[in-house]
C-alpha cells in the first residue's frame, strides 16, 4: 500500500515540472493515477472505519461509554457486586471488571488516535485533496494551453513584423501578444507552484507507519493492563483455592474463614448429633474409604450437598479424626505436649488438677476448640450404653488424634508409647468435661448447619444444604427441604 | 535385636471393632469377653516348641481404631507372620484389609515365603453376614494366602488359625502344643492399658 501511495506521488512531481511541454499521453496516465490512489484511499478509510469499535468522530467519553468492552466491565463489576465480594466468583468479577475497563480505555485512546493521525489524512486526501489536485491539474493544462496559443499568436505576430509594412502597429500588437505570453507564463508557473505545494503536504507513508505504530503501541499497553492484573487475579484464585480446612493450620483456617470453631469440626459435630449418637462404636468403626474422601472432599470446598452422608455416622466420624490428625500441629499442641504428659503422670489426686493448668495454658483457638469437641465427645459417652463408647473408649480411639509428638514417624516406637499416655490425658478430660470447661456449649455456632425450627427436644437440627455455607442461597434455610434431608436413624 | 532368632512374631491388622483382640484373647486365655474396649496395642507371648526345642510366640494386638503408618510400617517389618482379620458382618472391614495387605506386599516385597492368614470373624453372626465365605477365599486366592473363618465367641477355629499359620512357616518347624499344655509361660509384656484386657 505504501508504494502505491508513493508512486503517484513520484510520478505527480515531474508532469508539472515540465508543464510547458505537454504531453497528453502521461497528462491521461497521471489522472488515471490520482483517480485509482482516490480510490484506494476512500475504500480504505472506510474499511478502517468499520473496523472501529468506537463510533467516529463521537468525543473521548461518549466513545468510551459504548465500546462493548466497557459494557463488558459494567456487567462484571455489576454482576460481581451482586454475587459480593465473599465468593470467589464475586471478586474475580470485580477485579476482571475493572481489567476490561483499563481495557476499554486503552483501546478508545488507540481508536482517537488512529483516527486523527490516520483516518482523518485519508479521508483528506481521497475525498479532498486528490479532487482537489486532479482540478488544479486540469487547471494547469487548460493555463499551459493558453499560453501555447499566446506564444503561438506572438510568434506569428514577430513573423509578420519582419515581412509586413505596419511595422510600428505590428510591433505594438507583438508587445500586447508578448505580454499576454508572458502572462499565461505566469498563471502557468503560479499552478505549478500551488500544486506542488499539495503535493508536497501529502506524504502519506509516515501515517501508515503511525498507524501500524499505533496498534502496536496500543497492543502493548493492553499487554501492560493484562499483566498488571494478572498477578492480583493470580492471587484471588489461589487465596479462594487453597481453601482446604484439612491439612490447614487451625488459627489460618479460623482467620480466613472468619469463624471461631473449624468448619470440619462444627459440621461433623453437628451431623453426628443429629444421627450418629446412637451408632455403635463411633469413631471405632472404619468408615468406606471412598465415603470419608467424598466428604472431606464436601467439606473442604464447602460447597457440595452433605445430605448423603448422614446416613454414615462412621463416615463423619472418620472425617472428624482425619480432621484432628492432618492438622499440621496437634489440637492440643506440640509446645505442650511435655507439660500434657507430665500431668498425666501425676498421682490421680493431682492429675485433674494438674491438666487443669495445661488446658489453661491451650491458645485461645486451641482452647475453643477443644473445648467443642469435650464437650461434644462428653455428650456422646453419655449414650454409651447404646454407642458403647466410654470415656475411656472414646480416649482410646481419638486421643491420639489430638495429641501426638513431633518426633513420630523417626521413632514410630515412642509414638505406640505416646498412645498410652495420651489416652490417659484425654480420658479424664472427657470424664470430667464439665469440671474442665463449666460453661454450656453452644453446638451450633455459626448456624450453618441447623434448622431455625425449635420443635425437637434439642436445637441440632441440620439443614444440610451447604449452599448457606458460603451465604449465597439464604433462602435455602427454609423448612421443607431440609425436613427431607434429615434422615433417623 | 538379640532375641529375634528365637521369637516368633505375629502381627494381627483389622479393622476397628473385627474382633482381633478377641481371636487372641481366646486363643491365649481361652476367654471370650463381651464388653466392648478398643486397643491401643497389645502384645502377648507365649511359649511354643520350635524345631525340637522352644521359642516364644509373640502376638502384637494392633490397634484398628486409627492407623499410623509408621507404626504400622514398624509392626510389618518386624512381624514374620500375618492375620488379617475382617468381620463376616462388615463388607467395609474386608475392604479396610486391602490397603494392608499392600503394605505387607511392599515392606516384605513379596508374600510368597510370609505365612499370611485372611480371617473372616464373628462366622457365629449368621443373621449379619455380608460377606460370604466365597467371596473370603477369592480373596485369599487372590492374595495368595490361607483363609479361614473364625467366631472368637463361639471358640470356632481360632486354634485351627493358629496352627494352620505356624504349619505355613517353611523355615522353622513350630507347633503349639508344648507337653501337651498350652498356657505355660503366657505373659503380656506390654500391658498398654491396664484395665482393657485383663479379664
């Protein structure tokens, strides 16, 4: 395109320089010339102009307002408002929203530039300039006949000076012929000048370079945008996807899930009264391996339905253990684990006493925690004559999910030996849970996982839906549903 | 380990609530109890003839309730023989042997010279049975090892399982009966949990 732009331009400068003898034959050349670079300019403006998201000649904010990436940003942000900035979708909305934005500027800046420094030259030149030109050509060639004529009568009007007898009149008619000559010389070479004056205004190569320039400077600048936002998007997936509660340290998961008792542990306790006080060594028995992965599965992105695992005490039980034991620091600590074993080896008068003062020494969390999970695990023993799990049965199959030592695994011996001890700390703690923590738990803290019917003897009602989990379906909440979902067994 | 040429060791795996203290329980004591106490672990010794003298036979009750691996890595490598124990009631309990086997299967690298016994217990709790006794010997089939099936309440083969392990030992000749008595010398080393088994 560039060399078809620039060789009229060539071929524009000599005809005029040599005006005077005229050639018709490159005269015709010449103007079939401009016609075609007419022509391709008008046909490419108006391609380029289709190719504009923005509407020309709109101003800067009025454009910016229609582009579709900017209705694009607007539905995002709006959207990512009402989904609310808890949930991933919510945020990502926000943050992409106001990426498309910086988009949309970008882009409404690029189109304001090619269309001043490009578009507008174009249009110039094929709507006005080359009209103009071709005009002033055939301005110059009727000027050049003219003044071919002039020089003809002149030159007849010398010849009949020399032959003739009127020589003072001829004389007089051959100055009047000379000067309309020399005046037709004049306009000729005054044409001349103004047309390659345009010419010399119109080299249009640079604005193609500019328009090339431009896209890629404003492909650049998107990059820029992108990659700006890349890292913040980056950041909001993995601050969402590394959600898991199993596996996560206790005060992380309580801080970035804003609650005080780990959702594992409040949902399992609540499941477990609802259906699994009566079942049979709970929390002895093994629970179907693929059941225990599904729903810590569910309760680690706490999203997926729990309805089908009521039907599986064990199941719940076995998520609850896995729970305590992939917790990267026991529940009753690594920090405290002499001071724990110590006290168990107190004489029995002493011993309450003593784990009394480890227990106080728990972090707050820590303490929270455990004191749910006594609290609860005292409640179960209190079925034991149906469930069969003691104080002392319960210590035996869960103590060693609360506290263990941090050498196990080198010295796997030690860890049998820990068993014991730990069994001896938990199980006077579970006996006497009410002298260890005298107020009343709660069970259902965050009231996720209850019904707000207060019919039943006890508030443990579950609504299993965990769409309320994450507060998107507040209406879920509601009775019918939930009544089907629970399940006696 | 300076009495490992002379103690014979056997390592019972199940899952929690199978009934494996119960099968040692009776074949050590010969007692069978009904309250319901999960172990932590246990060992029992007790003496037996073994190539024309005596050595000790010392069963490890583990703890089903909650596996830690390098516990239950320690118990198979120094274990010389194998009971795997599930309850003819529980299809799960079966399943929960399958990760176990595995690990024998890898820490012994092959099972072919370890004498491995498959039990199917509580073979007295018909009206509950999920597992059905074919279905126990393909498994053994399968794993290339003996099976049996056992009711530690009704005394049903327990000895039998015993015998028929040590009779799978190739390298050693051992056998139970020592001048015709059994309990000589039977003792509980580790007596983990003082109350849980002492009937």
């Amino acid at each position: 395109i560039k060399k078809a732009f620039l060789k009229p331009l060539a071929l524009g400068h000599s005809p005029v320089a040599v005006a005077t003898e005229t050639l018709p034959m490159s005269h015709v050349l010449i103007e079939r010339r401009m016609e075609l670079v007419r022509v391709v300019s008008h046909n490419t403006h108006k391609r380029m102009v289709s190719c504009l998201q923005g509407h020309i000649g709109a101003d800067a904010e009025k454009r910016h307002k229609k582009l579709p990436l900017t209705t694009l940003s607007q539905a995002m942000v709006e959207g990512g408002n009402q989904l609310g900035e808890d949930s991933l979708m919510g945020k990502m909305m926000e943050v992409c929203g106001e990426a498309e934005n910086r988009l949309a500027s970008e882009l409404m800046l690029h189109e304001l530039q090619i269309e001043k420094e490009v578009l507008d030259p174009l249009s110039q030149l094929a709507e006005v300039d080359i009209p103009n030109i071709l005009k002033q050509r055939k301005q110059l060639a009727k000027l050049v006949l003219d003044y071919d004529s002039a020089r003809a009568r002149w030159l007849q009007a010398t010849k009949s000076i020399i032959s003739g007898t009127n020589t003072q009149a001829l004389t007089a008619k051959a100055d009047l012929l000379k000067e309309e000559v020399d005046e037709a010389m004049n306009k000729v070479e005054l044409c001349k000048v103004t047309s390659i004056r345009i010419f010399d205004l119109y080299i249009l190569h640079p604005n193609l370079l500019l328009q090339w320039e431009a896209q890629a400077d404003y492909h650049r600048k998107s990059l820029t945008v992108l990659e700006s936002v890349l890292p913040a998007i980056q950041a909001q997936q993995d601050s969402w996807t590394e959600k898991p509660a199993f596996g996560t340290g206790l005060d992380e998961h309580l801080k970035r899930s804003g609650r005080e008792i780990a959702l594992p542990l409040e949902a399992c306790v609540m499941m477990l009264l609802e259906t699994g006080m009566k079942e049979e060594g709970l929390f002895r028995i093994a629970a179907g391996a693929s059941k225990l992965k599904k729903l810590k599965a569910a309760l680690d992105c706490s999203t997926s339905q729990l309805e089908e695992f009521y039907s599986d005490p064990h199941a719940v039980a076995g998520a609850l253990k896995s729970y305590l034991r992939e917790l990267p620091e026991p529940l009753m600590t690594y920090h405290l684990y002499d001071e724990w074993i110590q006290a168990s080896r107190q004489d029995p008068d002493k011993r309450l006493q003593a784990l009394w003062v480890v227990c106080d020494q728990l972090p707050k969390n820590n303490k929270t925690n455990l004191r749910y999970l006594v609290k609860f695990l005292a409640r179960l023993a209190q079925d034991s004559e149906v469930n069969k799990m003691t104080p002392s049965n319960i210590s035996i199959v869960l103590g060693p999910n609360l506290l263990w030592a941090k050498t196990e695994g080198s010295l796997a011996e030690m860890a049998a030996a820990t068993s014991v001890h730990v069994v001896a700390i938990v199980e006077p703690i579970i006996q006497h849970a009410d002298w260890f923590f005298p107020d009343d738990v709660e069970f259902n803290v965050s009231g996720m996982f209850a019904m707000p019917t207060p019919a039943s003897n006890h508030n443990n009602h579950l609504d299993y839906d965990c769409g309320t989990i994450e507060k998107k379906r507040p209406g879920s909440m509601v009775g019918p549903e939930s009544d089907s979902v629970r399940k006696d067994k | 380990m300076p009495e490992q040429s002379n103690d014979y060791r056997v390592v019972v795996f199940g899952a929690g609530g199978v009934g494996k203290s119960s099968l040692v329980l009776r074949f050590v004591k010969g007692t069978f109890r009904d309250t319901y106490i999960p172990t932590v672990e246990d060992t029992y010794r007790q003496v037996i003839s073994c190539d024309k003298s005596v050595c000790t036979l010392q069963i490890t009750d583990t703890t089903g309730s909650h596996q830690f691996p390098a516990m239950q890595r320690l118990s198979i490598s120094k274990g010389h023989a194998f009971i795997l124990v599930y309850s003819i009631t529980s299809r799960q309990s079966l399943e929960e042997l399958k990760p176990i086997y595995q690990q024998v299967l890898a820490i012994k690298g092959s099972t072919e010279s370890i004498p491995i016994m498959l039990v199917g217990n509580k073979s007295d709790e018909m009206a509950q049975r999920e597992v059905e006794t074919k279905e126990g010997e393909a498994q053994a089939t399968a794993w290339k090892c003996a099976f049996m099936e056992t009711s530690a309440k009704t005394n049903s083969n327990v000895k039998e399982l015993f015998q028929e392990l040590l009779a799978l030992e190739k390298k050693r000749d051992m056998s139970l009966s020592i001048d015709g008595k059994r309990s000589g010398k039977q003792k509980r080393a580790d007596k983990l949990k003082g109350k849980c088994s002492v009937m």
